[in-house]
C-alpha cells in the first residue's frame, strides 16, 4: 500500500454516519502478581455494568512464547449489551468499544455524551487504583494502544467494485486484475509517525447478516502504539489523530461526504 508522505495531514469532520464498528484502546504495564481469585475480586463490585465474563488465553507479543506459570487467564467482562468490554490480563488492560444496537459515542467528549476515551481513562484508573489496594503495586507504564476499524458493507457503502474503486481509490490496481467483482485481497504495511507505531490493514471480508446470509465487506483497520505514557490522555489522542488521519487520506471528502454523510 502506498500512503501520501507523513507530513501531509487531513482534519476529519465528524461523520453523521460513520462505518466504525470497533474501538479498542489498550494500556501494556510491567507485569502485576494478579491470579484469577484477584481478578474476581476485581470484577465483583462492576457486575452491575459488567454482568457478564468469560475467560480467554492471555495475549503474546509476537515471538517465542514460555507461557507463564501459575497461568494467569485473559478475563473479559462484558457489559450487558455488549456495547463495552473490559480486557484484564498480567500486563495488559483494554477497553473495547463495538458497534450494538446504538450509535458511535465518539472518540473525545462532546455536549451530547462523554466520548470512549474519558470512559477508557477512568476504567484504567479504577483498575490502577485496585492494584495498588489489593497488592500494593501501581502498574507501571509501557505503551498505550489504539486500534479503530472499519467496516464497509456492500449494498450500504458500496454497489460493486468499480464503485468501491471509486470510494477507495488505493484499490485502482486491484480491479484491472480482477476477474469477478468480489476478489478476496488483503493489504498491510507498517511505519512510524510522531513516535507512533502505525499499521494499517485493508482487506476483503463477510459479515453476517441478521438473516444469516453472508454480505460482502471490506474492512479497514489502523493501529497506533505510543511508548510515551507520561500524558496518558495526550498519549490516546494522539493516537486517535493519526488514526483518523490514515481514514481521511485513504478516502476524499467528497466521497466521506457522499457515503457517509446521510444516517441510512
């Protein structure tokens, strides 16, 4: 994939009916001595808003694994819509946010309703603050990590390739090689800006339609990881920047305005 130069930058406006269907901000920390019966106790007084969990095998970074012992699980607490999912394991805590029934609440604040970042600030607070009761260790700091995706429905964003093409022009070479108007293709490239970790992937999926059928998607997704943890607020919009920055490059305002600027 070929971006235009990191100098450039692009303002996104707000979009009245924007294809995002997930946020996930993560915060990675030293390893915390937390063991499942600590984490219980963390999820005991937040069953209200998270009345539901499950257990998952934590994250690795990329690389040989030595899995740890004794095995400390990746616990989800789920709140009751869905809507809002905690992540907790050793080194990591994450606060995803996936498209339900409502609308995007937005990234930051605004008059209408508190934005995910300020919620994702005070879940990691509220943990911080655990920590430190339950074993007497704050976590300390490593990088924070955004990741938005996107997902472009055929039918609602698109009608068939030539117009996706029009939509995503980056995909130009692809429809010249094509021989059917569904191709299953996937892009992904890497590369710093402002000490930011950028990936961006680009790629041919399906989705499950509420009657079972499968619908023709194309998903974008950018990832942003920051090392610097001092301002961690600053730290999340920055990320967010560069992340709507990548969005508003890839597609023009004219085409945001048309595909996106009208609630279907």
């Amino acid at each position: 994939m070929q971006m235009p130069s990191p100098a450039v930058t692009s303002a996104l406006e707000r979009l009245p009916a924007p294809p995002i269907v997930e946020v996930v901000c993560g915060v990675r920390f030293e390893r915390l001595p937390l063991d499942p019966l600590l984490l219980g106790a963390y999820w005991e007084p937040k069953r209200t808003n998270f009345p539901r969990h499950e257990l998952h095998p934590p994250i690795y970074d990329r690389g040989p694994v030595t899995p740890e012992y004794p095995f400390t699980p990746r616990v989800w607490l789920v709140s009751e819509s869905g809507e809002f999912l905690l992540q907790i394991q050793a080194d990591r805590f994450y606060v995803n946010w996936r498209k339900g029934e409502g609308d995007y609440p937005r990234f930051s604040d605004h008059p209408q309703s508190r934005g995910v970042l300020s919620r994702v600030i005070e879940e990691f607070e509220g943990f911080a603050d655990f920590c430190k009761r339950a074993i007497g260790i704050s976590p300390v700091l490593e990088r924070v990590e955004l990741t938005k995706i996107d997902a472009f429905r055929k039918g609602l964003h698109w009608k068939n390739l030539a117009d996706l093409v029009q939509m995503l022009p980056i995909l130009s070479g692809v429809r010249s090689l094509a021989d059917s108007e569904d191709p299953i293709v996937n892009f992904q490239m890497s590369h710093t800006i402002e000490n930011t970790e950028v990936t961006i992937g680009l790629g041919a999926a399906s989705q499950v339609m509420p009657g079972g059928e499968l619908s023709p998607i194309w998903k974008l997704e950018t990832a942003a990881n920051r090392a610097d943890t001092a301002d961690l607020r600053g730290s999340f919009e920055v990320a967010n920047r560069i992340a709507n920055d990548v969005f508003a490059r890839l597609i023009a305002r004219g085409e945001r305005d048309l595909r996106f600027g009208v609630v279907k």
